[in-house]
C-alpha cells in the first residue's frame, strides 16, 4: 500500500516537472512566434544574446526570419515534445537507462558531426536537418532529465530514514 | 534500484558555494560575445556547473526543481555581473568589451548572407556603432539577463540533477 502510494507521487511530481515543462517550452515558442510575426526589434534584440540569428540559418515565419536558428528552435520545440510525451505516453516507465543514454548521446553525436561537417564544407545551410537534429536533441534531453528525474520521498518510508546531517554524525 | 537510506535537510545546504562557481563560470562565458557563436551554450555550461558544485559538496542528490533553482540564479549573477561590468566600461571609457570583433563577425556574415538578409544584417552593424547607453539599453540588457539565464540556467541545471543521483537525497 505505502509502496502503491509513493509510486503514485513519483509518477505525479514527474508528470508536474513535465507539465511546468510543456508550459514554460510553449511559452517561450509563443514569444518567438509573436516576436518573428510582428517583426519586433527589441524582442529579437533580446533573443540575440542566446543565438547568432543568421537570416539564412533562422526559419522563416510569413516573411519574417525567427528569432533564434533552425537548431535553437528545434531544440526548443523538442523539449516541448519530450515533456508532452512523458505526460501523455508514460515514457519513463518505458524507457531504459541504457536506452536513454542511447538516445542522449547520439542526437549529442549528430549535432556535433553536422557542425563539423558544415565547418568542412562538406555541405552548407541544410536548414530542415539542422531543424530536425535541433528537435531530436531537444527531446532526447527532456527525455532524459524527466526519466532520470529524482522524486521526493515519502517521510518514515521504508528504508528511509528522516535523520538529519547533525543527528546521523 | 536501491535507494540512499538518508534524507538530508535542504535547509543545511548552503547554495553560495554553488552560486560562486557557476556565476564565475557565467560571468567569464558571457563577458565576452560567445553567445553569437554557440548560442546557450555558455550558460548552460555555468548552470551545470553550479548544481554539480551544489551536489558533489553535499554528497547529495536533489529534485530537478533544486538544482534548476541553483543553476537559475547562479548564471542570474554570473551574467549580471558581467553585463554590469560590460556597462561600467561603455560609460567610463565608451569601451564595449568584443565589439570590434562582433562587427567583424557581423560583417563576414552579411557577405555570405543571401541579399534578403544582408540589409538587415548592414542595418543592426550600424545600430550597434551608434548606439549609446540608455535606460532603454539597461532595461533590455536586464531582460535578456532573465531570460538567457532563465533558459540556459534551467537546461543546464535539470541535465545535472538528472545526471548526479549518489548520494542522500536532500529535501
């Protein structure tokens, strides 16, 4: 029964971080869509600091470049992706450690190879696959802090104890 | 999965440790215009580096919440310190640290930049060259303080909770 009850307040302060996740990412996309569509200068100004807005790099939103790259706002809009899917898929009770690391460090791995092929000239501005290698580790990373997320515990559960650092010296 | 038997008080773990080695990471990495070329990176280093600081101190392991607090405020002081200082130098010297090369960098871009993009590009290297400091300035400069350490901070500092899980757990 306690052991019922903890799961059932892990599985919900997980599903809050993913929530507080989904609401904050959406948020942030919103500002980026209101700052592109009304061409605001300021906002872009801001958003200038966290990314080197190329024209030619930003997708393009009637007309309007966005304010951050492909890669930035796919990865944005991955996180977003993660936190929705752990709410409604239960993913981490799907996935594995190794599975996750897995998925962690290839979209890691593909991001650094496409900055290097780019800086190599093998080939240049791939717009759709700097998006999508942006969404893939804006996701992985989501997945992988919402799997591996530490819960609180339950006071007097067992196998804890509620000692505190002066009491247990 | 076994779990550490112990649950340390959260309240006996004093964060200025932390925020000292993050907010000097931050402020280093953002002193200088880095951010044009690797984007968040910078203080998302300085947040991750603030909650391993929190939990390799303390031997402990913390909810993604705790170390996001952590690394958020951390790159808040990192990167406020460095953009005050940035603005100490402006109006003292009329000196702005890496200008000349960011303008560089500007302009290189504007060159290979399709001609749809270059004007714009042509347009904010010469608002950058005769802006002066202002409230207008100061206000957006608080802004953009927010919000990249609000973004990198909370990024860096959920990896690192996430990826730190020895130790009791501090609540």
């Amino acid at each position: 029964m306690k052991s019922n009850k903890g799961e059932s307040r892990r599985s919900q302060s997980v599903r809050n971080i993913a929530r507080g996740g989904a609401l904050f990412g959406g948020a942030l996309l919103s500002i980026l869509l209101l700052v592109a569509w009304l061409d605001w200068n300021w906002g872009r100004e801001i958003f200038s600091h966290i990314c080197h807005q190329k024209g030619d790099r930003c997708l393009i939103l009637g007309g309007a470049a966005l304010p951050v790259c492909a890669r930035c706002f796919g990865i944005y809009l991955g996180i977003v992706l993660g936190c929705v899917g752990q709410l409604f898929l239960d993913l981490r009770s799907r996935l594995t450690s190794t599975a996750l690391w897995a998925v962690a460090v290839g979209a890691t791995f593909a991001n650094g190879l496409d900055v290097l092929l780019e800086l190599m000239h093998v080939y240049t501005n791939l717009l759709s696959l700097r998006f999508v290698l942006g969404l893939c580790l804006g996701a992985a990373v989501a997945l992988f802090v919402l799997c591996r997320a530490i819960t609180p515990s339950l006071p007097n559960q067992n196998g804890c104890s509620n000692r505190l650092p002066s009491e247990v010296s | 999965m076994t779990e550490d038997p112990e649950i340390v008080n959260l309240d006996e773990c004093p964060i200025k440790p932390a925020l000292l080695s993050g907010g000097a990471v931050s402020f280093v990495l953002t002193l200088f215009p880095l951010s044009y070329a690797v984007c968040c990176l910078p203080l998302v280093i300085g947040g991750f580096v603030a909650t391993t600081t929190f939990v390799s101190k303390y031997r402990i392991r913390v909810e993604i919440k705790v170390g996001m607090k952590v690394a958020i405020l951390s790159c808040l002081a990192g990167s406020g310190a460095s953009t005050t200082l940035y603005d100490l130098l402006w109006v003292a010297f009329d000196y702005r640290i890496g200008l000349k090369w960011y303008l560089e960098l500007l302009s290189n871009f504007a060159q290979s930049a399709p001609e749809s993009s270059r004007d714009k590009l042509l347009e904010s290297i010469d608002v950058l060259k005769s802006q002066k400091i202002g409230f207008g300035v100061v206000v957006q400069q608080a802004l953009t303080v927010i919000v990249t350490s609000g973004i990198g901070g909370a990024i860096g500092g959920a990896v690192a909770s996430s990826l730190f899980k020895k130790g009791s757990l501090a609540q």
